[in-house]
C-alpha cells in the first residue's frame, strides 16, 4: 500500500463508514497526501446508499490529530518557495468547507488531543463527541502563525470574547468548555467509545448517542467569563494586556504572562483575524481570508523561528521579530490580509453557496444553521 493508504484506513461496518486517521508516533498529524485520502474517501462514500453516516476517529491513545505536519511547512518556508505548503492549505481548507456541509452525519470522535489541524477535521462536522480526555486547541500564536482550518471562524462565534482568547492564548481545554464554545456537541465517556462506535453500526446517530452519552465534567471557562470578556473585548493587543494584569485575578495574570510569550505579530493578526471573521459570515469568506494569512505567514521570520523553538531545538526560546508588540505597526498587520496578486491565486471553494447572517459578538454556535458548527440540527441530533 502507499504511504497515504497506510496513514488513512477506511472500513466499513454496517450502516457506517470509519476513516481512522493512522499516524499515531504523530498523533495523527496531518500530511497532504492524507487530506487527498480522506477527500477522496468522502467522494465515495457521499454517493453511496449502504452508508449513511461517517464517522472519524484517530489511531492510537494519545488524541484524535494533533495537526498538520508542521516540520514540512516549517522546511517549506526556510528553504523552499512557500508552493508546497500553500498546497497543501488549499486541499486542506477546501476538505474543511466540504466537512462543513457534508450532506450525511459526520461524526467525529474528538478523543485525545485534537489541536490545528484536527479541529478542521472534527468541529466542522455535524456530530462532534468529546471525552473526559479531550484537549482541543488552536495553539498556533506559540509558533508565529494564525489560527486555520476554520478556527477563526469557530472561535469568533464561541460566547462573549472566549473565542478571542482561545484563539490568542491557544490554551488546550476540556470537554466541558469545548461544549459551551460550541466545538462540540456530546460527551461520551471514553470508556463507552467502543460501544458507541459498534452502535453506530446498527443505529442511527440518534440512538447510538442516546445510549452512551453522558453529561461532562464541569469546564473552567464559565467560572472565568467576568474578566476573560472585560479584558479581550479591548481593541488592541496591548490593551487586552493592561486589562488582564490590572485586573487582580491571578488567572488573569498569568494568562497576560501567556500572552508575552507569544509572537507579538501573531498575536495582532489573530485578533484582526477573529474580528474580521465575526462580520465576514460563511465559513468560505473565512477560509479564503485564512488562507491569505496562511500564505502571508510563509514570509514571516516568526514562522521558521516558533517551529525551530517549539518542535525542532524545542528549547522553547523562541527569537521573535519583531520583539514586542509596540514594534508591530498597523501597516505589518494590513499585510497579512492583501490579495496574493503575484504570490499566487486566492482559494477557490466548490462547496456552495456563501451563506450566513453576519454575526455579532454574542453569536453562538448556532448562529448559521446551514454552516458546520450547526449541522447537527438538520438530523435533530442535538
């Protein structure tokens, strides 16, 4: 078999079709060829009557994909062109939008880790199970780059300003917050994961979560919510920053301390980036701004520096540049979000029409219910 069959398993079982994502010494991280694989596999299965639901799991224990092979973007942007890596976001944000409306329930298991990448694979699906074990991210800030996949989309619609400081932040949380953001939509207990997916076998979606989930552990973020909106509904970066070491919650204080230690041109694109992703709408608007970003940050010295600091040397010394948020202009921000011109074409999408209401601060999940974080609703499985 080929690297890219080997990397992606495809089984069926009764009414189900399971794509298991098989990289496990990577936590499932995802290469190109296996975007390419579980595309195609959804092309087979989108028109085949003997499966009515698809459900994505990730081999091994340590989580469901801890995101895209970021060593080959990080080999791409300090010795190549940048064209591998924007293939590769081409093929993986199309895959994202087609997720999103997937016209079958997706179900995808969000066991484990699931950060990046895999949060493009997983909350864009209609049926979105999370375990006790669950740590979902987008911790893209710590590597000098912008959340992807989607994310800002996702997290520009969670309640209050949580959104903006997950996507900041790129702190790892639980099931409990992952529902109340609205990154999923069960909690099974990971020791009813084998059950559950064997009912899905004979069941609809419906009744197999009927029997196996369960109400979650309670999250942390509903406790935080007072000073997590005061402070990052702030205009600026930097007076997100002021907010939260002024505030006088220790937890504040050290999440300011967090947000120092990420790259400071990262940090006022992502906030750009989730601002402007609240008014843009449909998740395509989004993707083709992300992509922009994507490519923008293939140019940037904090890109090849966060990989090297954080996954290569992992001396977790990371040499920004520019240092500090006061050195990063306006003009350095607008950059990021200019149409490719020579650098290449902007994304194209082929998964329908641009749907959805502009979304306000306070919009949840449900804001849209033709988009992924809804998709739910249309088999009244939520």
């Amino acid at each position: 078999m080929t690297g890219s069959e080997d990397s992606v398993l495809l089984h069926t079982a009764g009414r189900a079709a399971h794509l298991t994502l098989n990289r496990p010494r990577a936590i499932n991280a995802l290469t190109h060829a296996m975007v390419r694989r579980v595309d195609e596999a959804l092309t087979a299965w989108e028109h085949d009557s003997a499966v009515e639901t698809v459900v994505v799991t990730g081999a091994g224990e340590r989580g469901l994909c801890a995101g895209g092979d970021i060593r080959a973007i990080h080999d791409d942007a300090r010795d190549g062109d940048g064209t591998a890596s924007a293939a590769f976001w081409r093929d993986e944000y199309r895959l994202n939008a087609r997720i999103a409306r997937w016209s079958k329930p997706y179900v995808a298991v969000m066991d484990g880790i699931v950060m990046g990448g895999g949060v493009g694979i997983s909350a864009h699906g209609g049926v979105r199970v999370v375990t006790e074990r669950s740590r979902i991210a987008m911790p893209e800030t710590g590597i000098g780059f912008v959340p992807d996949v989607g994310g800002t989309y996702l997290l520009s619609r969670a309640p209050g300003e949580l959104g903006t400081r997950l996507a900041l932040t790129g702190e790892a949380i639980g099931a409990g917050d992952a529902l109340m953001c609205g990154l999923a939509d069960h909690h099974v207990p990971s020791a009813s994961l084998p059950g559950l997916l064997d009912d899905l076998a004979e069941l609809p979606v419906r009744g197999a979560l009927d029997r196996h989930a369960r109400p979650a552990p309670e999250g942390e973020l509903a406790g935080q919510r007072e000073w997590t909106d005061s402070c990052f509904a702030a205009g600026t970066v930097e007076e997100i920053v002021r907010r939260l070491l002024d505030h006088g919650d220790p937890v504040a204080k050290e999440t300011a301390e967090l947000l120092l230690a990420k790259s400071p041109t990262a940090l006022k694109v992502t906030l750009t980036a989730v601002r402007r992703a609240r008014r843009l709408g449909s998740l395509e608007r989004v993707l083709r701004q992300e992509y922009r970003v994507s490519c923008a940050a293939l140019t940037t010295p904090d890109l090849v520096e966060g990989i090297r600091a954080q996954v290569i040397d992992k001396d977790r010394t990371p040499r920004w540049s520019p240092a500090t948020l006061a050195e990063v202009t306006d003009g350095d921000v607008e950059r990021f979000f200019e149409p490719l011109g020579e650098r290449g074409p902007e994304l194209e999408l082929e998964t329908g029409p641009e749907t959805g209401p502009e979304a306000g601060p306070e919009a949840g999940p449900e804001t849209d219910p033709e988009l992924g974080p809804s998709r739910g609703l249309r088999w009244g499985l939520r």
